[in-house]
C-alpha cells in the first residue's frame, strides 16, 4: 500500500476562518468507492480527519482528494436499491407540488448519477439534464446528460443548449463540493428568477447521536448543520427558505434555496405605488368638494404628508389628542393642529386621513356611526366606511 500525502486545508470552506480544529480522526485510508479490479493492485491512502471551525461551526474533512481521483469512475448506483427509487419518486412528487412545476419546465440534477431522479421527473413531463462526471455509469435512456463538473462554463453551456433552469437538484452531492461559492455562481446563472435549489445531504445530527462515523468518508468534504448554512448563503444573491429531512440514508437534511429578494427595490415601489394612490385619491374627492381631515400629528404623518407633498390646500387640518400640539402647525407643509372637538362638528362625508395608522382601529371607533369615509395609507391605501 502506498501512502500519498496531500495538503492540510488552512481555511474554513465556508467562512475563510483559520480557526480550525481537529476533533476526530479515522487514520489513513483509501478511498471508499474507489473498488479494485485486482487485489494485488496498489491502494492509495490519505488521511481521514474531522475538523471544525470554531467561527461558523462547519464541520469539515482536513484533508481535500483531487476530485479526478473519485468522480470519474464511480460506483455508487442509486437505482439499485428500491427504497431509492421510491425517495426519488417522493422528491419528485413533493417539489412538483410545492414549486407549482409546469410540464415543460427544464430540471437540472448535479451529480444524476445514472438518471434516476430525472426520470421520475421527466415522467411528470418536465425536461431534464444530467450533470455528472461519472465516465463508467450508464445513465437512463431519455435523459441527457453532460459528463462534466458543475460550473460556471457548464452553466452557460446549459441556458445556450437548453434554457434556465426551474429546479436544480443535487442528492447526496452537495457535500461533495470544495469551491462552493463558485458552485452558488453557477447556480445564480442557471436558474430562473424564481429558480430553487434543492439539496440533500447526510444530517449530522444523526451522525452524532447514532454513531454513523461510516458515514464519513473523502467524498464528503463538508457535514453541515443549520449555523453554518446560513453563513454560507448570507452575502450572495440566495437565501435558504426551508429546510426538511428524510430518513433516508440514515437520516437527510434537505435545503431549499431561492433568489433573495431585493426587498429595498420592492420597498421602494411600494412607497410610490401608495403616495400616488393616495394623491390621487385625495385630488378627486377634493375635486367633489370633500373636506379632508388628518388625524394624529404623529412624527410619521408628517413624514408622510411632506414625502406626498400634502399641504393645507389638500388637507384642511390635522386634529390631535395632545393638547401641546394642538395650536401648532404641521412642519414643511404648514397645515393646521387643532383638538380632536373640531373634527365631531364636520358633516357626514368628512374624510379622514388616519395619520397615526398603528392606532387606526381605536380612531375608527371612536368616530364610527358619523358617516365619515377613513383613509388607511400603510401599509397600501385603504378606504373605510364606518
């Protein structure tokens, strides 16, 4: 047997931290799935050892295996087993549902093996692609694939041959990734806007309780718990939604990971959506000869009523409880503060502009049966009959 030595990884895969532990270790040994055709044959051995960042918590093989040497010929065949095939058949099923999948829609499996989950899904009538580097494994008939190792470059070969993808999966290969934050870049060009990212991965948790220490082994470079998936996802365009588990395997985590949404851009139209509903609004009840009240000179409605650039010609006064306030005017736009007496001698068909929303249902109380229509600016324009 020969014993061939490889570098120590110096940074957590995830955080970068130096701060990395040992905490267990298995000795020296060969590859797991790289079987031999002759007993005689020299073994190869490497160092199978347990570390752990003490910033993110990630578990971590200490010792990296060139990926050439267990990938491209493998031996593990999911199809084999039919309590695979049925978990396939239940993924499939459960995504179809959850992501509304529409026949047609490109599926995409990072290390597919021999096809056995596309095919599930492509008896659902979506297309699918295969992505394994894998030269040895017969892939199902009907399923397409491309024997190569998911980047950027494959990426882009996908969207040009096929399209985006709607869903990219990856069973039991997640783990197995070194550089992932250049697999999230490929990821961010694959999928659609509303694209997900599917993962299934040995639960650590299980490993610990259960004493699963076979479950460790050089393709496994990464033993994720919950901390450190959300350091990895935080700082990039994705955002880890749910998480699941299955007993398969011993007991899965299973990830969901979508688009983060750009909540400022979505915030931003939201303001502008409701100021120009409410100008609007209020410009044609003005137009009828309404008067309009503000209720509550709250530090947010003069926000509100300077951003919308609401002065008295738009609104008539402002009442208030606060007896400080009332006398005063409403900053930028002038408008008069007066107790809330003045607005129980207005007419039915008053409106009112209920500035302090976070008490609007105490205000509409106070004021319901007068006949006066209540305006709700936050969080969208409502109008209220009370």
């Amino acid at each position: 047997m020969m014993d061939l030595k490889i570098p120590k990884i110096r940074r957590c895969r995830i955080c970068k931290s130096l701060r990395l532990k040992k905490v267990f270790s298995l000795g020296k040994q060969p590859l797991a799935n790289s079987l031999l055709k002759n007993p005689y044959d020299k073994e190869k051995l490497y160092p199978l050892d347990l570390y752990q960042c003490r910033h993110c918590s990630l578990f971590q093989l200490g010792y990296i295996v060139p990926k050439e040497k267990m990938y491209e010929e493998y031996f593990y065949i999911p199809s084999v087993a039919r309590t695979g095939i049925k978990h396939f058949e239940e993924i499939s099923r459960k995504l179809k549902k959850s992501l509304n999948l529409k026949k047609g829609s490109l599926v995409v499996d990072i290390g597919g093996n021999d096809g056995s989950l596309l095919k599930c899904f492509k008896n659902k009538g979506m297309r699918v692609l295969n992505v394994d580097p894998a030269k040895n494994i017969k892939v199902a008939r009907g399923i397409p694939t491309i024997r190569d190792y998911f980047t950027s470059k494959v990426a882009r070969k996908i969207i040009n041959r096929h399209s985006y993808a709607r869903l990219v999966t990856a069973t039991n290969s997640f783990a197995h990734i070194d550089d992932l934050k250049k697999y999230l870049k490929a990821l961010d060009i694959l999928l659609t806007q509303d694209g997900v990212f599917f993962a299934q991965f040995p639960d650590v948790r299980n490993l610990l309780r259960e004493n699963q220490f076979d479950t460790i082994y050089h393709e496994h470079l990464s033993y994720f718990t919950y901390e450190p998936l959300h350091h990895l996802f935080a700082n990039t365009p994705f955002e880890l939604f749910k998480i699941t588990s299955d007993n398969i395997h011993g007991g899965s985590m299973q990830i969901w990971i979508r688009r983060r949404p750009n909540l400022i851009e979505q915030f931003k139209e939201n303001v502008f959506e409701t100021s120009q509903a409410l100008k609007e609004y209020i410009f044609t009840q003005r137009g009828k000869g309404k008067k309009i009240i503000g209720f509550g000179a709250a530090a947010k409605g003069t926000v509100l009523l300077n951003y919308c650039d609401m002065n008295a010609y738009w609104i008539d006064y402002v009442v208030d409880s606060t007896p400080y306030k009332q006398g005063k005017y409403i900053p930028g736009v002038k408008i008069p503060i007066y107790s809330e007496n003045r607005l129980l001698k207005e007419p039915k068909g008053t409106i009112v502009l209920i500035l302090a929303w976070n008490f609007k249902k105490e205000i509409i109380n106070k004021l319901k049966n007068r006949g006066f229509t209540f305006i709700v600016p936050i969080p969208k324009l409502k109008i209220i009959q009370a």
